[in-house]
C-alpha cells in the first residue's frame, strides 16, 4: 500500500496540463488512504485550500460533509478508520473564468483501479456526480441521490457538499429528513465496528 501511495504522490503526469491553467500550478497529488480503514469516502478533487494544505476536504465542503456524517475532525482524519479517495488526486485548476475544471480522466485511468483493488471498504460514500458516474454509472445526480436506499446500507449516494449546492438542498428536503439519518446510523455503526485489526500497515 505505502508503494502505490509513494508513487502516486510522485505522479506528474498532469504537469503540462496544470500549468496551462488559469492557476498555473503544479501538481501536487492528496493521498489519504491506508490499508485496514473499512469507510470509504469518494469526492471529486482536491480544492485549491486543500492543494494548499496537504489534507482532504480541509474547506467548507469537509464541514459540510463532516456535518452530513456525523463525525469530528479528528475522526474524519483517522486514515486507520477513513480513507479518501477522489477522482482526481490533484486541483485540476480554474479555467479563465475562474470555475473549477473537471477531475483529468487520466488520473483515474491511471491509479482508481489499482487503489481500489486494494481497500475493501464495509462502507463507501460516493460524494457528487463524478464519483456518481464512475462507480455507479449515474447520469443525473438527483435521481440517484433519491435512488440512495437502492445501494445502502454499504453505499451512499451523495450530492457535493459545496455550498453552491445549498439551493439543491432545499428542494430536496428529502436529503435531510430521511437519507442523512441513515447515513449517520450507518457511519456510526462502522466506527464502532473500528478498523480491520488484520490488515498491515504503511
């Protein structure tokens, strides 16, 4: 596991593509992820508060979605109970207008499979449309957010917890009332469980 985790935060196979970016960074690849963490938290990419930070979710979508779990910080962080693995490693970057680009396809061609082979997650939550296509082939985030009961107790569809999707949330005050009260029985019922006492360790 330590291998795969030093060469991904080795990769620059996006270099060109980030320096020709409104931001003009270089990569700088997030892994958190270590074998015997049985939750497993799929987002979209890194952030440019996390490119700086070194750490998942270190911005007002982590609070959100921390919120959505249930959990603290120091909980969300444990790589022996969590692992977070997004769709791309790295902060794709804005383009002109300042938007965020999409994850690089590359990135998950090149690495998703092979980490995926090697963490055996009790639970998954999949956090917005890229990691809704990818895993569950989903064309329209909405309609699988409601479908949510189709895939847990094990997975849970979720939308992005960006706070651009605030409006979302109010029109489904489905989410609130019915999805997010499973979620945190189920989230609650894995870390009682605690990590798998067998697996090694990085």
């Amino acid at each position: 596991m330590s291998a795969i985790a030093d060469q991904i935060t080795a990769c620059r196979l996006c270099a060109s593509r980030f320096a020709a970016t409104a931001t003009a960074h270089r990569p700088r690849p997030v892994v958190w992820f270590r074998p015997g963490a049985r939750m497993l938290v799929v987002g979209q990419a890194p952030g440019a508060r996390v490119h700086d930070s070194g750490r998942p979710f270190t911005d007002r979508s982590g609070d959100r979605l921390r919120e959505w779990m249930g959990v603290d910080e120091a909980t969300f962080y444990d790589r022996d109970r969590v692992a977070i693995v997004p769709m791309a490693f790295c902060f794709p970057g804005y383009d002109a207008k300042g938007a965020d680009l999409p994850p690089p396809p590359i990135c998950a061609q090149t690495w998703r499979d092979r980490v995926m082979t090697l963490l055996q997650p009790r639970l998954t939550l999949l956090v917005g449309g890229h990691a809704l296509r990818w895993h569950l082939g989903a064309r329209n985030v909405t309609d699988a957010v409601a479908g949510w009961r189709d895939h847990a107790p094990g997975v849970f569809a979720l939308p992005h917890p960006s706070w651009r999707n605030t409006a979302w949330l109010r029109r489904n005050p489905w989410f609130e009332t019915d999805l997010l009260p499973a979620l945190r029985a189920a989230v609650a019922r894995e870390l009682a469980r605690g990590p798998d006492q067998g697996a090694g360790r990085d």
